[in-house]
C-alpha cells in the first residue's frame, strides 16, 4: 500500500472531485448508481443555502456528529469545528462562489469534532453549475489507494495527474479560450466573442501553451478532449 504524503493526497482528492464533477454532468443516473461503490464520502449541497442535496452512506458514517452538520447545518458545524480554519475554510468557498470559475478547484483543510475526537480531513469543492457544488473530503489516515478505484472513470498515472496540475494553473479566461481553441475557433472570432484585442488574444495562447507546456493547438485539443472541455453533443 502507497502512503501518500500530504500534497500528494491533496492533489489526488482534488483530481478525483473534478473527474466526479464532470461524471456528474455527463451522466448523472451512472453517478447516483455509483454512489454505494465511492470508497470515500462525497457530498453535494446547495450554493447559496448549503443545503444539502445528495450525500452518500460513507460520509455519514463518519462520525455521529455528521447527521448534526447535515440537518442543522452551518450553526452546528460552528460548535464543533476549529473556528480558525472553519472561517478560512468559509473565505475559499465564498471565493469560489465569487469568482464562478466552473474548473477550478477550492480545497481546504478542516478539524472537526467527530466520534468525540478532533479529526483533521482535507475538502476538495467545485462547481457543478450556477446552483449547486460538489465536495469530496479526504481523511489522509485512511490511506485510500486511489489506483485501484475506478480506473476508467479517472485516468491515473503521473503523467496524467501532472497535466491536470498544469491546467489547474490556467486562469478563467485562459480556459474559456482553451475551449473556443478547441472548437476550433479562430483567433480573431474568439477575440470578438470575448471583446478583447487579438493581440491580447495571442498573449493568452502564448501563456497556455506555456503553462501546459505543449507548442501547438493540436496538442491542446487533446487536452481539452482529455479534460472534457469540449462537448461534441
């Protein structure tokens, strides 16, 4: 068994959580079929309310104090939370929330009275769309061996996990022109879709191309089909 030190689990989680988002939207019957086999909790609430929408049977299981958090919500995690980290944890979501940025991932680190003990996890959260969020929180002391889970639904490997670290770099802007790029939009159309300067335009292919470290479109299609930035439907 690997034992991951703590930015690899991190890395992996947040990986995981965006491959689940984009299960989630593609297929969301296969996702909720799924959910008995997710050897980790996985939950999804509401934006604006954290009302929770969905949540599976291992996060409940997590401790006693779970069903407080999901029936009462923000006022009882507050009783039981380091306030410290509850409050950055607060400021990443509202950010996220904020800036609307659908790929990006906001993750953060928690220590919550659980089973009477304090137990620190990691939480990977994206968006799913303008109402909702998808949140996967990752214990480091259950060494999860994320190879052997689901090996088509996440394509693992150092090679893949490092190009998703590098698009995780990538602005809003430069994934929204990493998807017209991929559609095959020319230069100038996408500057008049975005209402920027083609120059400007160019500057931002010169900085993805950069950040992913690949020197031509047709290498960035593929990561964008790698990705699941396109919709061919």
């Amino acid at each position: 068994m690997k034992i991951f030190t703590e930015k690899e689990f991190n890395n992996q989680g947040q990986h995981f959580a965006f491959r689940l988002r984009n299960l989630y939207l593609k297929d969301p019957n296969l996702f909720y079929q799924l959910q008995d086999y997710f050897p980790f909790p996985v939950y999804i609430n509401d934006r604006k309310t954290l009302k929770y929408h969905f949540y599976n049977d291992c996060f409940m299981s997590q401790g006693k104090e779970i069903e407080g958090i999901v029936t009462e919500g923000k006022q009882y995690l507050e009783k039981i939370s380091n306030t410290v980290l509850l409050k950055q944890a607060v400021a990443k979501a509202d950010q996220l929330d904020t800036n609307n940025d659908h790929d990006v991932m906001c993750n953060y680190l928690q220590a919550v009275l659980l089973n009477n003990e304090i137990t620190t996890f990691f939480t990977s959260k994206i968006l799913i769309n303008d109402e909702l969020t998808l949140n996967t929180p990752f214990f480091p002391s259950e060494n999860i061996i994320f190879k052997k889970v689901f090996k088509e639904l996440i394509p693992f490997g150092e090679e893949n996990l490092n190009k998703w670290l590098r698009f995780q770099t990538l602005t809003k802007r430069e994934k929204e022109i990493v998807k017209l790029i991929g559609k095959g939009v020319s230069n100038k159309t996408i500057g008049e879709l975005l209402f920027i300067s083609l120059n400007s335009v160019k500057t931002h292919r010169k900085n993805i191309y950069k950040k992913l470290d690949i020197n031509n479109s047709a290498q960035l299609v593929r990561l964008a089909i790698f990705f699941e930035l396109i919709d061919f439907s």
